[in-house]
C-alpha cells in the first residue's frame, strides 16, 4: 500500500506535471453502470506521455452512506495475462475485474465518499517514469 505521504508526494508531482503541459497519466472518473443492483463505477486513463505503458491499476476506497467502505481494484488488464498496452496519448478504461472482486452492494446513490488507496504503472517491467493523476471527484 502507498503511503499518505508518498500518495501525496504522487499528485503533487502528477499536478506540476499537468500544470507545465508535462508527461503524465491522468485518471479520472468514469460513467457509473448497475450490474445485478449494484453499482460499478469505472474509471479512464489518458496517457498524456510519450512512452506507451505496459499496466496501469488504481485502487479505490468507496465510503456508503450506512458507514461501510469497500475498496476496488481498476487495472488497465491482467496484471499477468496478457498484455494490453496504453499507446502514447490514448485513453482506455480500467476496469474491475469480476472474478477477482466482490461487488459493492449498493446503489451507485449510495457512495458518499471516494479515496485513492494506491496507483501503479508499469512499463517494459517497471516502474513508469511519469506520474500518476487520480481524480476521483465527478
């Protein structure tokens, strides 16, 4: 898990990038959907750099109404299966993967609260060199 001041150090970096027109990967919210009556937001990704990025996962925390929280993984594919990469200045949806989620059991209505928990991207196996930007606000 990032740390609090490490996730901060990230969006600061991620906000001076964005400011000065720089390489970034900017994510942000994305249309909610309704699955079985419960709610499954989304999330994009914009590579705004010039490398193309091998994976890219953005794990959120929802807070609900009744007080309880729920956290998600939003991955640009399987982190071991087979490859999908962002190309430079392309947009593409992470998304939550069934099969290895429990779905949030509320009403999209519901959530109250949105908090990035941690943000990795990868490229040719390590770390990206450009920083990640996580809008979670509508």
């Amino acid at each position: 898990m990032i740390g609090r001041f490490t996730a901060l150090m990230l969006l600061a970096a991620a906000s001076s990038a964005l400011a000065q027109g720089g390489d970034v990967i900017e994510v942000r919210r994305g249309p909610n959907s309704t699955v079985f009556g419960s709610c499954v937001p989304s999330l994009l990704a914009h590579n705004r750099s010039r490398l193309a990025v091998d994976y890219v996962q953005v794990d959120l925390e929802f807070s609900l109404r009744d007080g309880r929280t729920h956290r998600h993984e939003f991955k640009s594919s399987y982190r071991h299966g087979a490859s999908q990469p962002i190309a430079a200045n392309a947009t593409r949806p992470l998304v939550i993967h069934a099969d290895e989620s429990q779905p949030l059991k509320a009403a999209c209505t519901e959530i109250v609260g949105v908090r990035v928990v941690d943000a990795i991207c990868e490229t040719d196996g390590k770390p990206c060199p450009t920083p990640i930007s996580v809008r979670t606000g509508r």
